[in-house]
C-alpha cells in the first residue's frame, strides 16, 4: 500500500520521491491547471463550499438546472439530473430503472448499477448478448431493462451495442459511460454518438463526472419523463446536492477540456504507437493500457519511481489487474520512459 500528501497529477510525490503517476483517472487532468483551479475558485466565491438545502427545497440554486440542460443538450437527450457522486446518479437510475421492469444485467456490470444483490450472468458477453437478444424477443414490450457499462475500464473494451438493432420489443438501456463520457465520440459526449438508434430501444445514460472532467457529481439523462421520475426518487430529493462550485468549474470550462481531450488523444496515439506488436494491450485506443499480471512488474518500476495502477477491484475479491493509465498531463518523454522500463523488464514483441 502506498501514500501521499500530494494529489497526483503526471507525477506524485510518495516517500520524498517525485514519481511518474499512471494510475487513477480524472483524464483531462483538469485537477491540475490552474486555469481549472481559477473556475473552482470563482464558484467557491460566489456559491460558498455547498448548497444546504435539497434538491427539493422551496428554494433552489438556478445553477444546477443549468448544469442539467447544458449536460442534456451535450449528451442529446431531453432532461438531465446531477447529482453529488457518479456513484449515486448510478444508484438513482438504476432505483427508477428496476422499479416495474426486470433486469438483465450485463455479466461485468459495475457494482454502481447494481440493485441490491443482483446474481450477474457467469457467461462471455457474446453469449450474454444472444440470450438477452432471445429473451427480449420473446416477451411484452416494456418488460425488461438491459444494465451495462459502455466501456470496462479493467480491459481496455468499449462494449458493442449494434447488436440492439435486433430487438424487436420496447426494452429501456440503461447505459453507464463514467468512462467514456468527456473522451469518446469527436467532441467528448462519449457512448452516444455510438448507441444505435432503433424505435424499441429507450436510453437511460448515467455517469461520474470526476472520470474525465475532475469535478465530484454525476449525471442521469435521457427522456423528459424518465428524469421527472428520477427525480422524484428519494436518492435524488434526499441527498446533499454536488458542490456548486463544481457545477460552475464545468460549466466554464468546455474549451479547456476540449485543449486537453486532444492532448490525451495525442497521448494515447503515441502510446499505441510505443507499445504496438508488444504484450502492452489496448483494443479500442482508451486511456488505459493493460499490462502482463504479477507483482513483479508493479514492484520493478515502482523502484524507478513509476507507479502504475495495480490492486483488486471492483471488489475486494476482484483479481488485481495491472494497468498504466495515461492522461493528457503526461508529456511524451514520461510515456517514452514508462514503454522503455517495460521493455527492459522483457515486455518484448510477442
């Protein structure tokens, strides 16, 4: 286990030593500018550090449905809702989701969409999609909700959704994007430019706005009717507000992310270029890159000052999968040093 005093961004600080960082998330490496850090401070003057009220007080904080019609207007849907965590705009849609539908969750669907103690399918995604195909097909409209990731960021995979143009009743997808939402599609609104349209699929999209963006809340958007129902849901009227500043910092800072979402495509091109033809896998050009297994590769570049993501999750259970995580902080030289190490570790061409 390792500790700082210090918020990573390309670099860390752990035991007085300053150490390249490929691990976490907040890809746009937001966090860290200063430009960035200007807008929080400005939300923090004028908004203070929280809103202490509900969401469903008599008096409200204009900039929150501000924050909501700007994000359904960037993600293409009518309503949105924020909320203070990715984690808890999970949780509120998948409350509304499951409420008179039945489930048919994906087999690696993260522990966020998960309604009490669902039972996730212990089968390939390939057969997971064939048996959903069938059993949609096969009952009334509207019975079913389909719960998945759009990407898993453990392998690298941007899961497929083509195959939805082939249901033939009204089914809701709820999709969660936290780790697409800010970097995928041309223009950052992540899994949607890529979720097939078709008259018997209804989307539900949520996402953590700290993945790409560095900011703590969450976002639930889809139709005028579903979000006015999420809404109404305790989980949303009962929980504290995401920090208003934050709301603010976002708000304002859509050319600055978008500078910094072509730094991290640039990035990950010359990662991809790097590693090509060797164990280094990246199927789909994400901002992780999964390494060989072992704690021996963790612990050699960890004694040339290199830190890469290694550790269970999503649960305590979960294998350890080694990863390094590159964001649009990291400068050419620092990804060149990270491909050179692995080499001499002996992650040769395969």
């Amino acid at each position: 286990m390792l500790y700082t005093d210090h918020t990573p961004g390309r670099t860390v600080t752990q035991e007085g030593r300053s150490c390249l960082f490929f691990s976490g998330f907040a890809y746009l490496g937001l966090h860290q500018l200063p430009a960035f850090k200007r807008l929080l401070a400005e939300g923090i003057e004028q908004y203070g550090t929280l809103f202490p009220s509900s969401r469903s007080g008599n008096l409200r904080l204009s900039i929150y449905e501000e924050t909501e019609h700007a994000l359904c207007t960037y993600l293409k849907q009518q309503s949105a809702a924020v909320l203070s965590s990715g984690y808890l705009a999970s949780q509120a849609a998948v409350q509304y989701a499951v409420s008179n539908r039945q489930p048919l969750y994906a087999p690696d669907a993260h522990p966020s969409l998960w309604y009490q103690q669902p039972v996730l399918p212990d089968m390939s995604r390939e057969e997971w999609i064939t048996r959903t195909i069938e059993k949609v097909n096969a009952h009334p409209d509207h019975h079913f909700v389909i719960i998945t990731d759009t990407v898993n960021p453990l392998t690298g995979a941007i899961h497929p959704f083509h195959w939805l143009q082939e249901l033939q009743r009204k089914v809701l997808v709820l999709a969660d994007d936290s780790h697409g939402i800010g970097i995928l599609g041309p223009d950052g609104q992540g899994a949607i430019h890529f979720l097939p349209e078709t008259p018997y699929v209804r989307y539900l999209l949520s996402a953590s706005l700290a993945k790409a963006y560095s900011i703590a809340g969450g976002v639930v958007a889809g139709r005028a009717a579903d979000i006015a129902a999420v809404k109404k849901l305790p989980v949303f009227s009962g929980s504290t507000p995401m920090m208003p500043a934050h709301a603010h910092a976002w708000l304002h800072s859509g050319d600055l992310a978008a500078k910094m979402r072509r730094s991290l495509q640039q990035n990950i091109a010359y990662f991809l270029h790097l590693s090509a033809n060797t164990r280094v896998h990246n199927p789909h050009g994400l901002p992780m890159f999964i390494l060989p297994p072992g704690d021996a590769l963790v612990h050699y570049l960890q004694e040339r000052d290199v830190i890469i993501s290694s550790f269970a999750y999503p649960q305590p259970h979960s294998p350890v999968i080694n990863r390094a995580v590159v964001s649009a902080l990291h400068l050419q030289e620092d990804i060149a040093t990270l491909h050179q190490f692995l080499q001499e570790f002996g992650i040769t061409k395969v």
